[in-house]
C-alpha cells in the first residue's frame, strides 16, 4: 500500500471515528432527557445521532473496533447496535407521548434489522393496541407470551389487549344490531307502500344482507 494511500485510509477512520463518537455523545444526551421526561428534547437528540451512524464505513468501523478482518454483510459493527437501540428509544418516546404511528412505524425499523428483538415486538404491540388493532396486538403478545410465559409486562399488555379486543367486538356487535333495526324499519314502510306480493320475510332478508355487505366493505 503507497503511503498516499495509507494516509487517505488514516483520514477516513478518523473521520468515521469522529462521527461515531458524537454519536454516541447525542445517544447519550438523548437517553438523560428521556429520564428527566423532556421527550421531545430526547427525540431530537436521538435523530441527529442517526445522522451521524448511518452509514458508516463498515470496514472502517471493523478497523476502529480492533479487528483486521472485513466485516461479513449480516454482521454488526458498534454502529448497527446503537442504531438499533436508538431506533427502540425512538418508538419508546412515541409510546410515551401517544403517538402510535410513529411508535409503530419505529418499532418496524427495529424489527428489520432484528426480527427477534422481543422489545420492539412488545412495543409494536402497544402501537398496534394504540392505533385500534386490538386483535393484531394480542396475536403479537401471545407470541410473546409463550416465549415469555413469566414477564409481567408482557402479561399484562395481553390481558389489557384482550380487553380492548374483547370491548371492540362488543361494540362491533351494538353497531350491527343498529344497522338492522334501521333495515327492519325500511322494510316496514317498504311493506306498506308496495304494491307487490313479496312477503315480509323475503324483503327484510334482502335489507339485511345489504347492510352486512356495507359493513364488510
């Protein structure tokens, strides 16, 4: 290797190293006003470390961590583990303030560069159960909860998920009955004022199957 070339290579693990430290600085920041409650202080400190670890020269990064051998693709380097961690205390400060897309759609970042991360799969739950999904984030837990039959938080999102499942069908049901008074009404004044011979069962069975059709789509 000429030593232009070496001296290129020092400056770009310089530069890579650089911006993995301030990374880890705005992480760390980010993490102090999290537990201080400044939620919003901690986002933004959280996405401008992802600005500076995205990316990353990953034979630089292999270099910096001591390592003479070029890093294989599906292997993580320093950065991808703290992009990752980030990414779930991201989804963590959306849960916080509410925000369930956001929450959920970080989750899903998580969940892509490691299928098996148990947080971001609990997290992703409490979107799901946030945004509605009730049927989805007990599908989720129970996932979990058969790996993890004794963690109490898991436990008790899913009971807190059937509930919200269970309360969502029941309302599902009231909205349907409501649907077919209204049908039964029109077919009694569709009754009366027809001069046809089609009888009373024949019209509200035909009420009825439209209302359900409308409610399906």
């Amino acid at each position: 290797m000429s030593d232009a070339l070496q001296d290129a290579n020092l400056v770009h693990k310089a530069e890579v190293e650089r911006k993995l430290n301030i990374g880890k600085e705005k992480k760390a920041a980010g993490d102090e006003c999290f537990k201080s409650g400044d939620i919003k202080g901690a986002l933004r400190n959280y996405h401008e470390s992802l600005l500076y670890l995205q990316g990353l020269d990953k034979n630089a990064m292999s270099a910096i961590a001591g390592s003479s051998a070029e890093p294989g693709k599906d292997k993580k380097t320093e950065s991808d583990e703290m992009i990752e961690k980030i990414q779930g205390n991201i989804c963590a400060c959306h849960i916080k303030n509410g925000n369930w897309k956001r929450a959920e759609e970080a989750a899903n970042q998580v969940l892509k560069r490691n299928p098996d991360n148990q947080k971001a799969k609990l997290r992703k739950a409490k979107a799901l159960a946030g945004l509605g999904f009730a049927e989805k984030a007990v599908l989720l837990l129970e996932e979990l909860h058969t790996a993890n039959p004794n963690d109490a938080e898991i436990t008790r999102e899913l009971a807190k998920a059937k509930e919200a499942d269970k309360e969502a069908t029941a309302r599902g049901f009231k909205k349907f009955k409501g649907f077919l008074s209204k049908a039964s009404g029109e077919k009694a004044l569709a009754v009366e004022e027809s001069t046809e011979t089609e009888d009373v069962e024949q019209v509200t069975t035909k009420l009825e199957e439209s209302r359900i059709e409308e409610v399906e789509a």
